[in-house]
C-alpha cells in the first residue's frame, strides 16, 4: 500500500505531506483547491514525466516521493527479481520511489536510493498502483489492455508463461534459421572459391618432397657435361688403362700382402681389409661408369621439370611457404567445403525445430483460447451485475476473443493464425448501452457518466483477481447522480477490502464510505496561494460533508443530513463484515 507521499514544489502546492491509510481513502475539497495536483504528482512521480510549466513558480525543480509498503501476494516474486535484475537494492518490506524534477534539466528518478531509467520506473511503478484519472478513463478501455485483464480473471498465468516460453523459443530458432539462410546465400559465393582452390591443387598432383627433388634434378640436368667429365676422370683414375690406376696398384697391393701372410699369418686381417678395399672400389668404379653412361643432357626433360617447378612456385604464392603447406591447405579447404555442405542438413534440422515448436504453441494456443472462453462467460455476468447495480440494467457486455489468420503462423484448428507471447487471441471487451442497440467497442462510449460506471464495474468484476495493490480514482463520479452515487460508494468500499483505494470526488454519497476522509484547501500567505492537505477528524468530516450538501453556508439541515448519510454508510457497512 501507498504509506506516504511527499510533493515539494508541484503547481500551488509548496510542501505537502500526505499519509493515507488502509481501505478506501476519499479525498475532497473545493474547485480549484489542488485536490486533482494530488493524483497528477502520482502521475508524474510513475511515469517520471512533468512539463516545466507544473513546477511552482519561482523554483527551479519540484520532487515528489512515494513510500510504499509492499503486500505478501502473487506480485512480489516479479517485483523482486525486476529490482534484482537492475542492481536496485531490495527491502522485502518498503520500496521508496522520488522523481526529482529540475525546469529545464533531466530528471533524476530513484528506486531505494538507486538512480534508475524511466523505463524500469513505469514497469515497477505498474506493478504498484494503477490511477485512473479524469484523462485516462478511456486508458481502461485500450483494447491492448483486455487480454491482460480477461486472464487475470481466467487464471491462466502459468499457460500463458509456458507459452511465452515457447514464442521466445521460436523467436530464437526463427532469427537462428534467418542468419543461417543469410550465410547460406554468401556461402554460394565462398564454395564456388573454394572449389576453384580445390580443384587447383587437386590437378596438381602434389607430393611432400617433391620439389627437392625437381630441384635436384634441375641442377643435375643443367651441369650434364661436366658430370660426365668429371665421371669419366674418376673412372680413369680408378680402373683406366694406365697401369698406375687405383685399382692395379691395390691388386699389387694384394698379391704383396698374401705372400706376407703366408709368412705371418698375423697379418691376414690386413690382408682381408684390403680385399674389402679392393672390392668396394670395383663397385664404385662400375656405378661411375654406369652413372657417366647414363648422363645424357635432354632439354624436354629439362623444360619439365622446370615447367612443374614453376606450377609449384605459382601455388606456393597462394596457398603456402612450402608442398606441405599446400597440401595441409587442401585439407582445411576439404574440411570448410564439410561444413558448408552440412549447413543445409543443419537448416531442415532447425525448420523441423520450428515445426514443431509451431505444433506445440498452436495447440497451447487453443487451450489458452478455450479458458479464455470458458472464463469470458462469467466475466461478462460479473460486470453486468457490477452495471446493474450502478444504474445500468440494460447493457450488454460481452468479450470478444478473435484470432488473425496469417501466413506462417501457428496452426489453429485447420487455419495459421498470428500470436504474440500472450497466445494468438486477440480480445476485446464489448457494450450495447441501450435495448436494440449493437454491441460496439467501449472506446466508442460516449457518455462520460457511463465510462465512469464501466471502469469501476470492470474494476470491481476483477477486484480479486487483479494484484494491483493501490488503485487512484480521480472524480469517477463525473456525470454521476446521488443516488448512483451511492452505489459507487458501496463498490468502492467493496473494493477497498481487496485493496488501497483513494478516490477524489464532488459526491458526500461517495465520501461516506471512506475508511479515511482528507481535506485539500488553498490558502494565501506572502502573496502565495499554498494547498494543503489534512486528515478530518469526526467533527470536520460532518462539517466537510455538509459543504458538500449545501455548500460552504450549509446549515443545520446539511449537517443533518451529512450526519445521516453517514450513519446509513456506517449500518450498510456493518453489514457486509
């Protein structure tokens, strides 16, 4: 409930402190007073807005501060986590709100002390208090606003959860599937390279190690003559025709060192090396002159291998340092083509995710819908009755709930139909104020009485099921009669047993009903005109009632009847404890 409200400085209020109780709270006064500055500083403080034009003149800001004290029901979770979730510090018991308003400058709004933005400021603001003033009566109305009020009374927050989940989920899976199809569509692009790139190695044929080899080749095919020549020298060293050859003189060698060993036998492992000797440079002397018959200079050849060497050298200034660069390059290339190519298995999994997903929400969907339904028909009879009792026997009142059949929604008995997280109805709330009139939507209302008499029918069919806790009433009574008067006083006193109620009103029938009776005057001081506001004891109230009857020259008749009017109030309300 609202503990406490401070204003400094709004229109011609300079200071005001205000303490309203539990119940219902009444506010009165006369024209002019300030009673309506009151709910439009409630107003500023929740939507963290005001024109520089309500702030008193002569000050450069004007603050108003609200101190509530939080209730034990459904909200609270959501309060706390909101608060959590933004670093705002949380007092399980009171919650502080100021708006500190500076002409011409930026607002500074808190929460607990934490400075906040205007966005978290309505949403938690929301969850507190709703206010109903002269200029929002029709804000009750917004056909937005029907679908949250028609589950509130249906019950069905944990469906409606469950299928937000699942839209966001969707959400998720649909913006995933998007972003996949766009890299679908550059990938075209990038596989066509990439198979270009392939394709180029590929033909190539390349081997680790190869270009050492080609290498080698080349320069040996490049020194042909010399290699011969220089063979040609070894052989002839080794085993010419010249008797001082290598080869002769170790056979010499040889037949010297067996006539030793015949001698000395401890020389035959010398013996036995030199025939090694002998014999290693036989093999070498053959593979010499085999290699210097086989060197031959041929410039096909020669013009291959230079011709593959420079296909090397073109793909190592593309795809790597070295052949085994290139070739690990292929494998990357192979392994990005994979992945590429599995992207469109990846797409039929997530539009069969979707699917799904489409199936599950569209038969939610329908049950939320069949609740709504099923709820729909008592809360047409609930506000009919609230109606009836307020003057207004012969209206209808019935809730439409619709569904907009759309391509590429969920499915809906045999139909697509749109949705948001709240499922895929679309409600709203429905009247005929006289026989034989057709049913038209409540925006179309004209009769300010009549709007007035809805939004309180409407508040009260739902007085259990909404969990706002405060609820402001600024003048319901306009267009308002006595006797209907008194009616309203009954519901607001009604609805002041589920919660905080504070209503501004011209009507004593109203007022009597109140838990708590205030009083807004005006005064003048210094060539100021300052509001104030005061809680009336039992005496002030007979006296505030009666100016209400009779006017400020009321006399005994108007106290008589104030003083009856609230001893009927008293009875009635005995009765309903």
């Amino acid at each position: 409930m609202l503990v406490a409200l401070k204003i400094k400085s709004f229109g011609i209020i300079d200071e005001l402190a205000w303490q309203p109780c539990e119940g219902f709270n009444v506010i009165t006064g006369e024209t002019g007073a300030g009673k309506s500055l009151v709910i439009d500083a409630v107003e500023a403080l929740l939507s963290g807005k005001l024109d520089d034009e309500n702030i008193r003149f002569g000050d450069d800001s004007s603050r108003v501060e609200a101190v509530f004290s939080l209730p034990d029901n459904s909200l609270l979770p959501h309060l706390h986590v909101l608060l959590e979730q933004n670093g705002v510090a949380s007092d399980d018991d009171v919650l502080l709100m100021s708006c500190e308003f500076r002409r011409q400058g930026r607002t500074v709004m808190r929460i607990n002390g934490s400075a906040v933005t205007r966005a978290l400021l309505r949403e938690i603001s929301a969850l507190l208090l709703d206010v109903h003033a002269q200029s929002q009566h029709l804000s009750l109305f917004d056909k937005r606003q029907h679908l949250s009020f028609l589950d509130a009374y249906a019950d069905v927050a944990a469906q409606r959860g469950i299928f937000a989940e699942n839209a966001t989920r969707l959400y998720l899976l649909q913006d995933e599937l998007l972003k996949l199809r766009r890299a679908e569509t550059e990938s075209v692009h990038r596989q066509e390279i990439l198979r270009y790139q392939h394709d180029e190695i590929c033909r190539a044929k390349l081997k680790d190690g190869e270009e050492e080899v080609l290498e080698q080749q080349r320069r040996v095919m490049a020194s042909c003559e010399k290699l011969k020549a220089l063979a040609y020298d070894a052989y002839q060293a080794l085993n010419g025709e010249d008797e001082s050859v290598a080869l002769s003189r170790i056979n010499e060698a040889m037949r010297a060192m067996n006539g030793l060993v015949a001698l000395d036998p401890s020389l035959k492992p010398h013996a036995d090396a030199l025939m090694t000797a002998a014999t290693c440079m036989e093999e070498v002397s053959r593979e010499i002159r085999s290699y210097e018959e086989r060197l031959e200079y041929d410039p096909a050849q020669l013009e291959e291998i230079e011709s593959r060497l420079e296909l090397i050298h073109t793909l190592k200034k593309k795809y790597g340092a070295s052949v085994a660069h290139i070739l690990q390059k292929q494998r990357e290339i192979e392994e990005e083509l994979a992945t590429l190519d599995s992207a469109g298995e990846e797409t039929i999994l997530l539009e069969n995710d979707i699917t799904k997903t489409k199936t599950e929400m569209g038969q939610q969907a329908q049950m939320l819908s069949q609740k709504r339904l099923q709820a729909a028909d008592c809360f047409e009879k609930a506000v009919e009755k609230e109606l009836s009792d307020l003057g207004m026997q012969h209206v209808r009142f019935r809730v439409q709930i619709t569904q907009k059949e759309i391509a590429g929604g969920i499915p809906y008995g045999d139909k697509m139909v749109a949705f948001a997280k709240d499922g895929a109805d679309e409600v709203q709330f429905m009247a005929s104020t006289n026989p034989g009139e057709p049913l038209k939507p409540l925006a179309d209302i004209a009769s300010t009485g009549e709007v007035s008499r809805f939004t309180l029918a409407l508040k009260v069919a739902l007085a259990q099921a909404d969990a706002t806790p405060v609820l402001v009433f600024d003048e319901i009574d306009i267009g308002v009669g006595g006797r209907s008067g008194d009616v309203i006083g009954k519901k607001l006193w009604q609805l002041a047993r589920h919660h905080q109620v504070v209503c501004i009103t011209h009507l004593p029938q109203i007022a009597v009903y109140a838990a708590s009776h205030f009083s807004v005057s005006k005064a003048e001081s210094h060539q100021r005109t300052t509001s104030s506001i005061d809680v009336l004891d039992a005496s002030a109230r007979i006296d505030e009632l009666a100016a209400m009857l009779g006017g400020v020259e009321a006399g005994s008749s108007a106290h008589m009847g104030a003083s009856e009017l609230l001893k009927n109030a008293s009875a009635w309300i005995e009765t309903q404890k």
